[in-house]
C-alpha cells in the first residue's frame, strides 16, 4: 500500500507540503537545540578540565576590572603583572600542595596580517595545568622558541609565527575546548620572557616600573589534601597583599548558572514547539483523512483489511514527517554546524561542539523522534479510521 | 503536464540567481570579511578572499542569469558549470587564500561559513537543476 | 456458489440512546445463487441499502447470519472476510466512490493490488472492460475530470475487475442516462449468464426486463418474491 499512500500525498500537494514543513521544523528544533544544549555541556566540561587548578590567583586589579574572567571566558587579550615574590609567599601558605606560576603577554597586532593574541608562559618543571593538554596534542617537551597554538587560530603545526620580531615555531595546536584559550599561545617560560625583552628592545611594549624578569601574571594552586580551597583562598586573601585569589569552581559555578538559564530556555522552546506541532500534526491528519472517509470506506468495500486502512495512513504520515525530518536535519546541518563560532560569541558562554559521533546520534534521535511523532499523531486517526462502519458511512451518502 | 515541468525549471533557475545575487552581495555587504585595516593600512588577508568569492560570485550570477534567459539544452552545460564552480567558491575561504588569525574574527565565523553554505546550496540547486531538466527529455 | 442470508435483522439508534430504536432490516432470509440475477425494488427508506450492505459483508447484522457455501461471513475474522470481499464479491456502491489520486485504471486495478500485483492479463482485461462501458479514452484521467455517470461506470468496472461470484449494485444505473442505463444492465446480465449471483438494488422499473427474480422490499420485509 506504500504506492497508494505515496500517491495520496502527491495528489494533495499543498496538504503535503504543509506536514512536510512541520515536521522539518520540529526535526529541525530537536537536533538544532540538542546540539546547542549539549554544546553548552561539553564546553562547561571542557572549562572545567582546562582551568586545572583549584585556585588561581592573580593581581588585584585583574580581578576586579574582570580582565582575568573575560580571556578564560572570551578569549579577549589582556596581561598584568606582580611580583614574583608573592610566589613564595603563595607557596609557604599552609594547605598549598603545589604553584606554578603562568606569565602573560599580548602580542601586537602591528605586522601586517596577524592581530593580537594573547600568550601565555608557563614554567615546565613545576607547570600542572597546561602540560597535560599539551602532551595529548604533543608528546614532547617545548623546545625553546616552541610555541602551542589554541584550536581557534589560523595557524598549523610547522608554521612560523613572528612575536615581537622574534620567529617561533608552532611544535602543537590543542584540540578545541570551547572557552578563551582557543585562541591562545602557549609557550615556556624561557621563550616567553625572550619574548618580553624583544618587546622592550623594539620599544613595542611599555611595562612601566614593572620588572619583567621579576614578575608573573597568575599563580595557579593546586590545594593540598585535608584543606579546603575556601580556606586556603581567605588565608590568601587575608595576608598576601594587592593580589586577588579566586576559585575555580566559583567561576564555574557562574558561568555554569547562565548556562542552566539559557539551556533552560531553549528546553522549554524545544518542548512547546513540539507539543504545539504534534497537535498541529494531529489535527492535520484527522482533518485529512474526515475528508476521505469515504474512500477509505471504499478500500473496506473491495476487501482491504482494517490494518491495511491503518497502515496506510501511518504510512502517508511516516513519508511526510521522514522526507520533513531530512530537510530539518540538513537545515539544522547547515546552519548550527558552519555558523557555530557566531552561535557562541552570541551566547558568551563556553561552546563546544559534540564530536561526530555524538551528532550522529542526534540526527538519529531526531528522526526517531520525528517518526515516532508522525506515527503517534497518524496512529490514533488509523485506529479510528480503521474501525469505521463502511456500511453506515456509504448509506448517509443517498 | 510539460506545464509543470517548465514552472519547475524557473522555479530553480530563479532561485539559482537568488543564491548567486546573494553570495555576490552579501560578501560586500552581510557576510563580509573583516572591515578594518590593520595600523600599517593594509588590507587583512581575509579581504582578498572575499575578493575572489566575489569575482565568482559574479560569474555565478552571470551563469544564472543565461539560464533563466535562455531556452535550449546549453543551459544544463551552464548548470554543470555552476557545480564546479560553486564547489571552488566553496573552497576559497581559508583553504585557497588565508583568512585571519582567530577563528573568533568575522572573516572565521560569519564569511566562511556563510560561503560554504551558499555554495553547497548552489551546487544542490544545480544538480536538482540537471535532474529536473533530463526528467523533461 | 450459494449466498444465503438467515433471519438478517439490522437495528438502528437514532440520536445516541438506545430507547429511538429503529429496524431497518426485520427478519428477513433470502438466497442468492451463482448464474441469477436478482433485482430488490421498493422505496426509499426501505432497507434495501441496508440489507445489500449486508449480503455483502459489509455490515454485521444484529440478529441472524449471512452463510457463504455455508460459512458464516461474520463469524469470521477481519482478513478472512476481507479477502473474501476482495475475491469472491464485486461491490458498486451508491454514490462517488473514486480514490481521488489514482487515475481511473488505477482505481479499476486497485481491487487487484491490494493483494498482489496486476499482470498484462489483468490489464488487458481492464481496458476490456472500459471498452465494453464505453470509457476507454478516459483511462488515465483524474476521477476529478469525469462526470458522475462515467464515475459510476468506473466503479462498475472496479467492481467486476476480479470476476467476482457475486456482485452486489446499488442503484448501479442512478446517474447514467437511458442508452447507458440499458448497457449496464446488459452487461450485468451477461456477467450473471456466466455464473456469478447478481444482486441489484434499483428503482427503475426497466430493471425488471433484465431480472431472473424480482424482490419487492418495503419496511424492512421483503412483500413478494
């Protein structure tokens, strides 16, 4: 009965097209929604695994101006400094189980054709935060002059990239992880502080009273067992002066607030955009087959089985929704996937694409969803339909 | 039934000039690449693909408007044409000429996928083009 | 073959309360055997429709059987009965009975694909059949660019498209002028003439010329037979 169903939706062209586009919108809404939700997940998650450390701690005005915030979270440039003592200071506080220091630097974006980008310095020997993602990227250690790129800039594995007049080598790019150190440089300590006194001498950097080889930008703590991070982090904030120590989790926990708000949104839009087309659905399909109940009475009368009457119409209704739901997931393909750097500067949040594997599963949860949804709202017009009294129905016709 | 046939034949070659109107416009204007030179005056790199999307763009829309204006069997050569040259349109954007630093930048999130999309779109129209067009022999 | 119905009665409710009953159908019993034309006459409101429904096997009576070579038609199970309506019967009813989508030769071979494929022989037979009920230049028109008589011709066809035992006609002349009217019954004679049972509501009293017995129905009983 696949042709007599194929034809009846061909013969109603407008009818079709209208189920049709339903169901490629709420494919659409489905797989679209899913992947920002989950995006919105993995890139937490990501923010998570790649801040590292349970506190970080950094100099007073960074903080407060939410310079640190903004190049975790935005990816924006930015750079200060303190003095390297507070390192040990940091280091004899009690609960601290180990610190590594990280050095900042803004690239210019003077040379023709490269802008500025933020680097970030880390010390090899005592480095716990960087080194592990480097290392999945790149098995060895950084050379001097070797520098790792984030996943977002435009440069690839043996490229030359010039800071400060000085030509390092990109030895790794990092995989993306959906937060600001995508568009990062990382690189040791050595070859950033090389960095720094290129700047001074070209006069392209203006650090003021600041000594560079004296300073760093950000210490990283990991709390050591037995003590919590709050308590190290008052004890940071109470004696050691002009920095700003903050938590981890804190920060996540604010980024992960909006993130609850706006996937909330989005479920909800998700849920009344399917709840409204499924009853659209419905109403579709019962007015569509009141209009044929005499043919379908017909179809009894030279000898189709209630079942085959059913099957038909599940089957109009699964060719219209199935045809709707690829549209929908091409739509949703061609528009979530390529514009998704747009979708994440819109949202501000971490962002993260699913893998392939995960969106190939969407895309099939969203045509089961899709089929599932034309054979719910076709089923109950079928059961009716396939119990239709044929007699009675070709008699109210005198 | 030829009827039909034909409304579906400029049904697709309008919309075949609409894509093309809109990629050759829309890389000067919605979906440009980055706007501002840099210190030195210069333009940025992405500035010189979204040139060549340009110049393709154009021929698009030349291509696209033979086919609407025309009659014979030429215009599937100018449909097939489309393809191939969609395709390339496609490939401009970071992998034939360099776009910019960040992927954050405009050139990264808003031009490049937006020519993709177009392009691929182009590209299907004319091959649904092609399959329409032979149906009718 | 043998069509016997035994003490059919078929009740009906106006409005949804069981108290307006309403018998359309009162204890009738007739035969129906393969190679006769029988006509049912009588007025409107009758039963006649009513009891045709159910010879057919298209309506379950409330009281009595309808036994086909002795099987109770409604003791059996939807597909038993379906395939016998597909194989054994022909049906034209009253009214458009078209599926609108398909094109007429489509709706003649409809019968034959429910339950399997049509042949070259099928087809040919088809286009026989449209010939004979002068309809053949409209074998691929849309049902919607037919008049009511060529509609009504086209059910004729469906119904006769699998060489049925019995073929049921309600009203089967209703729309179609006098020169049609008498080739339809022609024909349907010569169907019987060749061994089915054929049973025809009608009011046109031309009918009779055509009929091996003729049943006159008034109140849910047959009169005279």
């Amino acid at each position: 009965m696949k042709s007599l169903a194929a034809k009846n939706l061909k013969g109603k062209p407008l009818r079709t097209a209208v189920l049709v586009i339903l169901s490629a919108l709420l494919t659409f809404t489905v797989f679209g929604g899913t992947v920002i939700v989950e995006s919105l997940d993995t890139g937490l998650a990501s923010l998570e695994n790649r801040l590292g450390a349970d506190i970080m701690v950094v100099p007073y005005e960074a903080a407060t101006q939410k310079k640190f915030e903004d190049m975790v979270l935005q990816g924006s440039t930015g750079y200060f400094y303190m003095d390297s003592s507070k390192l040990e200071m940091i280091k004899n506080t009690e609960g601290v189980k180990r610190v590594s220091p990280q050095f900042f630097l803004a690239s210019t974006s003077s040379s023709c054709c490269s802008v500025a980008v933020q680097i970030i310095g880390f010390e090899p020997e005592t480095d716990f935060t960087v080194t592990p993602w480097i290392k999945k990227s790149y098995g060895k250690d950084l050379e001097k002059l070797d520098v790792v790129v984030g996943n977002d800039l435009n440069a690839f594995v043996g490229d030359e990239l010039s800071f400060y007049g000085v030509k390092c080598k990109v030895a790794a790019k990092l995989d993306k992880t959906g937060t600001g150190f995508d568009t990062a440089v990382f690189t040791t300590e050595e070859t950033i502080k090389e960095l720094i006194r290129s700047s001074l001498e070209k006069k392209m950097n203006d650090f003021k009273d600041i000594d560079p080889e004296n300073s760093v930008s950000c210490i990283m703590i990991d709390v050591a067992d037995g003590y919590t991070a709050e308590e190290v982090l008052n004890d940071i904030n109470l004696h050691v002066k002009r920095v700003k120590a903050i938590q981890s989790a804190e920060m996540i926990s604010g980024v992960s607030d909006s993130l609850s708000g706006v996937s909330g949104i989005i479920r909800i839009l998700m849920t009344a955009i399917w709840v409204l087309g499924i009853v659209i659905l419905l109403l579709a399909f019962t007015l569509s087959v009141n209009e044929r109940r005499k043919e379908f009475a017909v179809l009894r009368v030279i000898g189709a089985t209630r079942a085959r009457l059913g099957r038909t119409v599940i089957c109009e209704a699964l060719i219209a929704c199935l045809s709707g739901g690829a549209a929908g997931i091409c739509l949703g393909i061609l528009i979530i996937l390529p514009f998704n750097d747009i979708i994440e500067q819109m949202l501000g949040l971490p962002f993260l694409l699913p893998d392939a594997v995960s969106i190939i599963k969407y895309v099939i949860i969203a045509v089961i969803l899709s089929a599932l949804s034309a054979v719910a709202a076709s089923g109950t017009v079928a059961a009716r339909i396939s119990r239709i009294d044929t007699g009675v129905i070709l008699r109210g016709d005198n | 039934m030829k009827e039909n046939k034909k409304t579906a034949e400029i049904i697709t070659e309008v919309i075949l000039l609409l894509l093309s109107i809109v990629l050759t416009a829309g890389v000067k204007t919605f979906i440009s690449p980055c706007e501002h030179k840099t210190d030195s005056g210069m333009w940025m790199a992405c500035h010189w693909a979204g040139q060549a999307v340009f110049g393709a763009g154009t021929a698009l829309c030349a291509n696209s408007l033979l086919m609407l204006i025309l009659k014979g069997r030429e215009r599937t050569g100018l449909a097939l044409a489309n393809i191939t040259l969609a395709v390339v349109t496609a490939f401009i954007p970071n992998t034939l000429i360099n776009l910019c630093m960040k992927s954050e930048m405009r050139c990264h999130s808003v031009m490049k996928p937006a020519v993709i999309v177009i392009s691929i779109l182009i590209a299907a129209v004319s091959c649904v083009y092609i399959v329409i067009n032979k149906n009718k022999e | 073959m043998l069509l016997e119905a035994r003490n059919v009665s078929k009740d009906f409710y106006r409005e949804t309360k069981n108290t307006n009953r309403f018998t359309a159908v009162n204890d009738i019993s007739i035969n129906v055997s393969a190679g006769e034309l029988c006509v049912l006459m009588g007025r409107s409101g009758s039963g006649k429709t009513t009891l045709l429904n159910i010879l057919s096997g298209l309506l379950k009576p409330t009281r009595g059987s309808v036994l086909l070579d002795g099987k109770d038609l409604y003791e059996l199970s939807d597909r038993e009965l379906s395939l016998i309506r597909n194989r054994s019967f022909g049906v034209i009813p009253q009214g458009q009975t078209a599926i609108q989508s398909l094109k007429v030769i489509e709706n003649i071979l409809l019968p034959l694909k429910l339950y399997g494929k049509a042949d070259d022989k099928d087809i040919s037979f088809a286009r026989e059949l449209l010939e004979r009920l002068d309809i053949a230049h409209l074998e691929t028109a849309a049902p919607a660019e037919l008049s009511g008589g060529e509609l009504r011709r086209m059910a004729i066809a469906r119904a006769l498209i699998g060489k049925p035992g019995f073929i049921f006609a309600d009203e089967p002349t209703g729309d179609l002028d006098d020169e049609n009217t008498a080739l339809v019954f022609s024909f349907l004679k010569e169907r019987a003439k060749a061994g089915s049972g054929v049973f025809i509501v009608s009011h046109e009293s031309d009918a009779k010329e055509y009929a091996d017995r003729v049943l006159i129905m008034q109140s849910g009983k047959i009169e005279r037979a």
